[in-house]
C-alpha cells in the first residue's frame, strides 16, 4: 500500500504541485491500480531476461557529420520567457 | 460528393480527371465545418495549409504525374505528430501553444507523397486514455452515436475518417489507441511492426511501445496508407532498415493455406457476448475461405495489462518530465524554480496525465525498481515469446479487438475500468508485431465491432492480406454512420 | 592522531568529437548563445538521439589505453533530476553497463616511483547546458540558460578510491589529462571545462581496515585546485576527527577565491535518479574486430614514449618527462633530431627555448607553429658549423619566432655570421690582451680562468659575432707563447 507520504514525495520528485485533496484522490487510486499491478510479482520469471526493446537492434549510429542548428530566435521562438539570447527562468533553490 | 469514398478510388477519380484534390478538400473543409463542432475530431483545422497542397496536387494530375498512390488524399493527422509551424498540442494545455520548429518524419514523408494534411485530429492527452474523452479541450463522439466514445487514444483522427471528415487517417496506438478506436467507429486500423514507421517526431508516451499507424475506410487504404509511411530513418535509432514491399501486391492472394490460431485468452468472461459471437462467425469465415483454424494458447496474456501499467507510466513520466515550463509550453509563475515547475505540471497536465506521471514515478524510484519495473520487463519477454511460440505454429493470430463496444460517455469514470479496455490490444505492443482491426459485424444497437488479426514481425503483408479475404467476403466495411 | 588519506577521483571529459553525442549540432566552445542547438538537444517534443559513433570509438580508445576492459554489451540509461540546464529533466547516461571497466593509471607520486591507480569505470553521457546567474546563486532573482553545451559527449571516469594524498590526486589528473590528450580525445582545457574533476575523500586511523565517511567535492578545475581543495578538506576532516566528531556524508563545494570547501544546502530528500534503459537507444554490442580496429590506431602513450626517449635518445629521465607531455612535444621532438640528430642538444633547446614560448602540452599550437622543428634542426646546423654562435642562435631564435623566417635567411640578413677569420680575429685578441694587463699577470701568475675574462672582452668586442672556440684557442696561444 502507497501512503500519504509516499504520495507527498513522489509529487515532488515528479514536480507535481497537488492540493490535500488531489493528494488523497491520487493516493486512492495509485492504491487501486496497485492492487492489479502487484500481481506481477508473483508471476515467475526466474532466468527471464528483461525485454527493453520490442525488435532487438544493436549497433546504431550516426556518423559525426554536423546537421544544421536552429538560429537563437528559432530555439527560443517557444520560451516562455527569454532575456535577449537566453531562457530565463526564475531564481533557483536547492530542493 | 460521396465523404466517405475510399483514397483508392479518390486517386482513380483524379486521375481520369472526374475530380480533383481542390474539389475534394473543400468538400471535406465544408463538412468539417458543418459536423466538426458536433464531433469534435478536430484540434487544428489547417485549412490554408491543406488548400496550398491541393492546388499543388491539382497540378500534378492535371500534368498526368501524381506522386504516390496518396497524391491529393486529404488526411487527418493525430495532433501527437509534429508540424513545422503548425501548432501540435498532444490535446494538453501544457503545449496548447507549442509551434514546433521540425516536421515529424511521417509529416515530411506525407508532404512528398502529395498527401493533404485537413488538420491536426483529436486525442486523449498525451496519448494516455481509451476514449478521448481526456482531451484537455473536448471529447470527440463517435459518429455512429454520439453520445458514444469513439475510443481512444486516437479517437480524433478515428472519427473523422468514420464521420467523413477525412479520407483516411494517421493515429498512435502505445497500448491499442489505433485498433481499438477503429473498432469502434467501423474502420479498419493498423499497428504495425516496431520501428516499421518512424517515430521522430511523435510526441513520445511510452517510447518502446508507441507505433504511428494509419486509419483507411478499407483494406486497400489501409495498405496503401502505411506504404508511404514505412521504412528506414536515420533519425530513429529504433527504426528497422528493412526494405518496404507493396503492401496491396498480394492483397488479393486469399488465404488458403493460412494457418489462423485462435487464443484461449482472448475469449474472456465478461466479454460482450455480441462481440465474441461476431468474431466467432468471422473466425468461421476465414475457414469457409480455405483458411486452417487452430486453437493457440498465449498464457501470458492476463499479466499483459498489468506490465503495460508498469512500462507505460514509468516511461511516461520520463518522457513528460521535460515539460516543466522553462523551455516551451505553459508556464505559471512561481516564487522560485521548482514553484514555477511544480505550478506549471499541475495546471498543465490533466488528471490522467498526472495519474500516470505518479505511478511511473513511483515504480521508478528507490527500492521499487525490481519489484515493478525490472519484473515487468520480464514478464514483457514472457509475453513475447508467447508470440514466437505461437508464430512457430500459424501465420496469424486471429482474436477480438476488444472486449465491448463503444462505450457512453462519462461511463468509465474509474481509470482501472478504462484501462480494461485494452487487453487484446496491448500484447501486439509488448512484442512489437503487427496487428490489424477491420469491421466484423454490429451489435443490435447498431455499433462496430473489430476483428484482430495479429501477424509475425515485419509480416504486415500477411495481416493485410487476410484482412482483405475477409472484407472481400463481407461488407461491414461499406456501411456508413448517418452523420447529419 | 594520524590519518590515511583515501581518495577517490570522478573525472568528466568533454570529448573532441565534431558534433554532440545525440545530435548534429556542433559541439565547439564559445559560440554566441543558443546558436547550437537543435530540437534534439533542446529536447523538444517528439525528436529522439542518436549516437554519434566517433563518440564511443573516442571512449573505447581511452579505455584501451587504461587496459580497460570493454563490456561485450553495453546500454544507455535515464538519470532523472530536474535542472532547467538540462533540456529533457535527465540525461542520458550509463549506469548498470558501462562501456569499459577495470582498468589502470600509472602516475609518478610525489615521494618518487609510480602506482598504479585502479580505474573503476569508464562510460558516455551527455553535457549540460550552462547557467548565468543573475548575480550570485543565493541573490539571483533569475537564472539564465545557454544550452550550447547541451548534449556535448562526455566520458566520464572514475578512479577506484586509491590515491593517498591530495599531491597524488593532482598527479593522477596530470598523467590522466596527458593520456587524453595524446589520444585526441580531449583538449585538457580545464580553464574552458573540458576536463573537469569532482573527488572523495575519507580518512582513516593510519593501519585501519574500514573507510571513513566520504565527502564528496565539486568544482575542482585545475591542477592547483585539486591539491588546494583536497588539502584543505582533509585537514578539515582530520582536525574534526581529531575533536572527536563524526564526519557528515555530503556534497561540499570548493571555493576557490576564499580557499575553503563549505557544504551545499543539505537536501531535502536524497537523490533519487531513477535510472532505467533509453528505450530510444539500442545496446551497444560492440565486436572483436571493432576494438581491435581502435586498439591498432592507438598511438604510443605518454609513459611508453617517454621510456623509449630515455632509451633510444639517451636523454636523462627528466627530460624525457618534459617532452612527452604532449604527443604534438614529442612529435616535434622527434622530427627534429630525426633533422638534426644530436638527441640533447636538441632536447636543450626544445626545453629552454621552444618551450619558453609555446605551453607543452597546448597540442594545436605545437602542431601549427612556425617555428618547425626542420627549421629548428636548421638552426642547430648553423652553430654546429660555426657559421652563428650559441648566444647569436638565442637572438636568431627569437627572430624565427617573431617573422617564421629561417634560421640562415634571419642571419644573412642581419648580418650575424660569426667572425671565424683568424687575421681579424687575431687582432682583436692583441688589442684585448693589450687592454687587460692585470688579466695577463693573473694568467701567467698561475691563475688560468683569468683567459676567459679576456675571451669575454673580445666577444664583447666583435658583437657577440666571434666564433668563441677560435678566440678562445687563439687567446691561449697568445698567452702562453709569449
Ligand atoms: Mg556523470
Ligand atoms: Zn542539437
């Protein structure tokens, strides 16, 4: 069972801003799928490899050929704010 | 004009000059603008945009050198896809705004063939629902009764080509957002082979299980459809170099000798009893054509939805993580950094989004990696190697698309019942092979019911092929919503 | 009470590629702001990387030359945190497989000999952008971002927690950074973050088994910070210790200008990266015959050159040291007695001369100096045959620095053949003798180094254009004969 801490805290590491009520809907529901999840866990994969890629490719590569850049004005064309060629954003604190 | 004319025959009309791509688009741009506010298909309408190509087109007949066999086919592309200047949302406030500068491949591949982008369709946000009901703007109705989902994810471009409001049809399927939809509104839908069709350039939900797939009113469409947007691209360093046959060269080849396993697992309790009884009675069709029927068994199948509920979320919230104000999109402000981030994904992401966003996190993080996301990378490779099992036996696999039909709207308010939806579907994405809805019957009501045809790795031809037999011997494909 | 040091050192290398590690936009230092970039690594939406292949042969190529050992199958993975330098909010890194494992440095510590110091793990990752603060981190009321470095390829390396003392740390940055720059994968410029360097350190009572608490320090960039900071920090700990507290495990950052390390804001929560596999990437599965391929390009590495310049030049071990500090050094070096084929005076000169005016170990300016070394080994001829004395060659060498010029067009010019004509030589020899009467008695009274102030008046005389060996001979002979 997820708690109500675990809720608060995985919030903040996903950069989530949730009411006390959001957090306990969310709570609720996490829970409900959960209890369908864990049934994983009991499925036995001893000696199974993990699959990480539906077709096994190996071995991709670009050549180190440069391609075209955008210009400052394409790149920053959807900032929300910019202070001339830069991306501002607001003063940073340390979580 | 007649809307809901397949491509094959608007392209045949083209070129003996009965028509044109101009006449054409504006019938369509004509009834979007009448029925689009009911359906709500629809996010961008790039009418500007789609008249330019048509003229273009109009060129190309009138010169006897189409370019493809999509020359002047006007489509509606899911709004997950990017275009260079035209806004693409992913039907999230969080890009309500977004212009990209870049053309996803498949954009670009379309613009080459010729092929006229009506507008950017509908979807559930970010990809992540069954019904687009969670479009951050408006749910798309199905057109076969609008108080009814279309399904989801890709239910934008799904009605609009069942609606008549396009020719045909590019829509995402990560956990059975192209099938599933298609089943509902009567067309036929493909998935086809990972890496078969590139994703730069889709917005990503779950990387190692999106796949960009094509809507057609038909077969022929559908086929055609996913020719132009298949091969090779040096852009995706997960698109197989592979080369693309002509996927309508051996449409008509029948399937006699086709060896059909029918899964155990995809006849389940509580199933609508309308659904297994068409697929059935489709199943006996493919037989009475000189296919051979055996019973399959996938067994990993019960644990397919749950894995999926794993590998989704986890990368999804990776995925989605960029998404935090600084670069593009929405920004709220906030006292300081993590403020304005944390506001910004509050206000920007819907409730499912966020609901996904929580769990992948969750699954991701200390101490719960192997339990969650390590498990069920494994329990993925169980699923797959039920496909290779069974594919060293049949050269297909035929099942139920869904377990129910089109559903009302509001009807599944718990996300669990929603993600239900999606059984039969999510398998094909686990193991990346090909898979194929098309119309197999109504129920009394009156709503679509899809038949799956599963299909090897990179075998799409084969799937196509005998979907074709079976629309061939059918004709639930030519019936039409009454759209007014 | 006495301490053993451990110290463990992370070092992350930009690499010399021409473009960054997922995309095509150039990966050069110092373009305007955020005219490098491109949608791929601005993480937009939708775009996906791609591994730029020069990238991994650059890392296989440093892991050969640490006897690493190259992991027959390696992947990419997501690490998560949010940085608003960082595009996609993680960054795409290696965690559970490497590129390469288990190698080895071999660095000459301060109390003479070398060790060998273990290399844990080597793998590939992707840069940051950079941030501007507008004023300092703690007054700013905004942040800025140029992302030009985003997606720049960085190696990174970290040693096995093996060096016993801060000397030693700088010591091992220095053999590391020579390694990197011979192999050209790396610029060395530390001053422009290409190498930069983050270390561990922990004590222990002196003898004991079990590792203390280990403080991580960031922000080391050069050599004389290294020592600096690690210094500081382990006295820090060692007087704390000493007080009878417990070190605090934690991040502490060093302030170079104050000379301190202070600890940065304990976090709220640990870091929690969340790593899993890049599903946009495939795994690496790298063959046989592709790392022989880049181990039979592998050039001759600082330490077996410098062995063969001892070895095959004769030079004395210090020598040797100096000049493989840089393959583009030992280059030059090599060519130019392969021109002039006298082993130490080349190397005099080189050491002396050459490098009182070029930095060692800046490759490119080595490389593309005007002073080549055929032109240098021409200079050296000119004073084997007499035509320019040793003290004029210093002046023509200044010159050939100054025009690129010849050694023999800048003495023509000048006029600064040296004066090797026994009649002139002669007379200026009698008017010196002549001139210097007490020298003459101090010669003869027994005190023979009293000749030299007298081939010194007649250098003086002529310029500094006598053929010193000439007027030396010919004093002697005046001296004595008469
Ligand atoms: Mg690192
Ligand atoms: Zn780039």
């Amino acid at each position: 069972m997820i708690s109500r801490q675990d809720v608060e805290h995985v919030a903040r590491l996903a950069r989530l801003a949730l009411t006390a009520d959001e957090l306990e809907r969310m709570r609720e529901q996490l829970n409900a799928i959960l209890v369908h999840i864990d049934a994983l866990k009991a499925v036995d994969t001893s000696g199974v490899e993990p699959t990480s890629h539906a077709v096994p490719l190996v071995n991709v590569f670009r050549d180190d050929e440069p391609r075209g850049c955008l210009s400052a004005d394409e790149m920053l064309q959807n900032a929300p704010d910019r202070a001339g060629a830069f991306v501002r954003v607001p003063r940073i604190i340390e979580d | 004009m007649d809307a809901h004319r397949p491509i094959h025959e608007l392209t045949a009309a083209f070129r003996r000059g009965e028509t044109t791509p101009s006449a054409v688009t504006e019938a369509f741009l004509a009834r979007i603008e009448k029925l689009d506010s009911k359906l709500g298909a629809y996010i961008t309408v790039t009418r500007d945009h789609a008249r330019a190509a048509a003229a273009a087109a109009d060129a190309r007949y009138r010169d006897g050198r189409p370019r493809s066999p999509l020359d002047g086919a006007p489509l509606a592309i899911k709004d997950v896809l990017c275009t260079r200047g035209i806004t693409t949302t992913c039907g999230s406030r969080i890009l309500e705004k977004f212009v990209p500068p870049y053309d996803a491949t498949i954009v670009t591949r379309l613009a080459q063939a010729g092929a006229i982008m009506l507008g950017k369709a509908n979807m559930d946000e970010f990809a992540m629902g069954s019904s687009t009901e969670h479009s951050a703007f408006y749910p798309t109705r199905n057109p076969w009764d609008l108080a009814r989902v279309p399904g989801g994810s890709s239910g934008g471009p799904a009605a609009a080509v069942a609606g008549g409001l396009a020719a045909g049809g590019y829509g995402t399927d990560t956990g059975g957002s192209i099938r599933q939809p298609a089943a509902f509104c009567g067309l036929v839908g493909l998935k086809p082979t990972y890496g078969r069709i590139s994703r730069y350039g889709l917005v990503a939900f779950a990387s190692s299980l999106d796949h960009i797939g094509p809507f057609g009113l038909d077969v022929t469409d559908t086929a055609l459809l996913l020719g132009v947007a298949a091969g090779h691209d040096p852009l995706d360093a997960t698109s197989i170099d592979a080369p693309v046959p002509d996927y309508t060269a051996d449409l008509a080849r029948g399937v006699r000798g086709l060896r059909l396993g029918v899964p155990d697992e995809y006849f389940i309790e509580g199933m609508d009893p309308e659904i297994e009884a068409a697929v059935r009675a489709a199943i006996e069709t493919l037989q009475s054509l000189g296919g051979t029927v055996e019973r399959v068994s996938l067994p990993a199948t019960p644990h397919a939805l749950a894995t999926y509920y794993v590998i989704g979320p986890a990368e999804a919230s990776s995925n989605l993580a960029r998404y935090d104000g600084v670069k593009y999109g929405l920004r709220v402000p906030g006292r300081d950094l993590i403020d304005m981030e944390s506001r910004t994904r509050a206000a920007g992401f819907g409730a499912e989004v966020k609901r996904r966003i929580m769990l992948g996190t969750y699954v991701l993080s200390a101490g719960y990696y192997d339990a969650y996301y390590g498990q069920a990378q494994k329990v993925r490779t169980l699923v797959r190697r039920d496909f290779d099992a069974a594919f060293a036996r049949v050269d297909l696999i035929v099942a139920p698309t869904t377990p129910n039909v089109a559903f009302r709207h509001g009807e599944k308010a718990d996300p669990v019942q929603m993600y239900l939806n999606d059984v039969f579907t999510i398998p094909a994405d686990m193991s990346g092979v090909p898979a194929v809805s098309v119309p197999c019957g109504f129920t009394k009501a009156g709503l679509p019911i899809g038949l799956q045809l599963i299909g090897k790795t990179l075998d799409e031809a084969t799937v196509l092929r005998a979907a074709y037999a079976y629309e061939q011997a059918t004709d639930w494909h030519r019936r039409r919503p009454d759209l007014q | 009470m006495s301490y053993d040091v451990v110290i463990g050192l992370e070092v992350h290398a930009q690499l010399t590629t021409r473009t960054k590690m997922f995309c095509g936009c150039p990966a050069t230092f110092g373009a305007p702001p955020n005219t490098q970039t491109c949608p791929i690594c601005q993480g937009m939406p939708g775009t996906l990387p791609v591994i730029n292949r020069r990238a991994v042969e650059y890392g296989v190529r440093t892991a050969l030359a640490f006897s690493c050992r190259i992991n027959p199958a390696c992947r990419f993975a997501r690490k998560h945190y949010y940085y608003p330098d960082m595009p996609k909010n993680f960054q795409i890194s290696q965690y559970e497989e490497p590129l390469a494992e288990d190698g080895w440095l071999e660095v000459d510590v301060p109390t003479g000999g070398t060790r060998r110091i273990g290399i844990q793990r080597l793998h590939l990752e992707e840069d940051v952008g950079k941030l501007v603060h507008e004023g300092t981190l703690e007054s700013a009321q905004a942040s800025l971002v140029d992302y030009n470095r985003a997606g720049v390829p960085l190696m990174e390396t970290v040693s096995r927690p093996e060096i016993r003392s801060p000397e030693e740390a700088a010591a091992y940055l220095r053999a590391f950074r020579a390694v990197l720059i011979y192999l050209g994968v790396n610029d060395g410029n530390m001053e422009e973050g290409s190498l930069r360097c983050d270390a561990n350190v922990s004590l222990k009572p002196a003898g004991a088994r079990e590792l203390g608490t280990k403080v991580e320090i960031k922000n080391l960039n050069s050599f004389r910070n290294v020592q600096r900071a690690l210094e500081f920090e382990v006295k820090r700990q060692a007087e704390a210790l000493d007080r009878g507290e417990r070190i605090v495990q934690e991040t502490r950052l060093w302030d170079a200008d104050h000379g301190y390390t202070r600890s940065m804001r304990s976090k709220e929560f640990a870091h929690d990266y969340r790593y899993f596999p890049e599903p946009d990437l495939v795994p690496l599965k790298l063959d046989a015959a592709f790392v022989e391929r880049i181990a039979g390009e592998l050039p001759e590495l600082p330490r077996a050159r410098r062995g063969r310049f001892t070895a095959e030049f004769g030079l004395p071990a210090y020598d040797a040291g100096i000049l493989t500090q840089s393959r583009a050094l030992a280059d030059y070096y090599e060519t130019a007695v392969r021109a002039f084929p006298q082993p130490k005076v080349v190397s005099n000169w080189v050491m002396s001369e050459l490098l009182r005016v070029l930095p060692g170990d800046d490759e490119r300016a080595i490389a593309e100096t005007r002073l080549t070394p055929a032109r240098l080994a021409g200079l050296l001829r000119l004073i084997e045959d007499g035509t320019i004395s040793g003290k004029i060659a210093k002046t023509v060498f200044e010159k050939m620095v100054e025009t690129g010029d010849e050694a023999s067009a800048i003495v023509r010019r000048e006029g600064l053949t040296q004066v090797a004509d026994a009649g002139a030589l002669e007379a200026l020899v009698d008017a010196a003798i002549a001139g210097n009467q007490r020298a003459v008695e101090d010669f003869r009274g027994g005190k023979t180094a009293a000749a030299k102030a007298i081939v010194g008046h007649v250098m003086k005389a002529s310029g500094g254009k006598a053929n010193p060996a000439m007027v030396s001979r010919l004093v002697e002979q005046k001296l004595t004969k008469s």
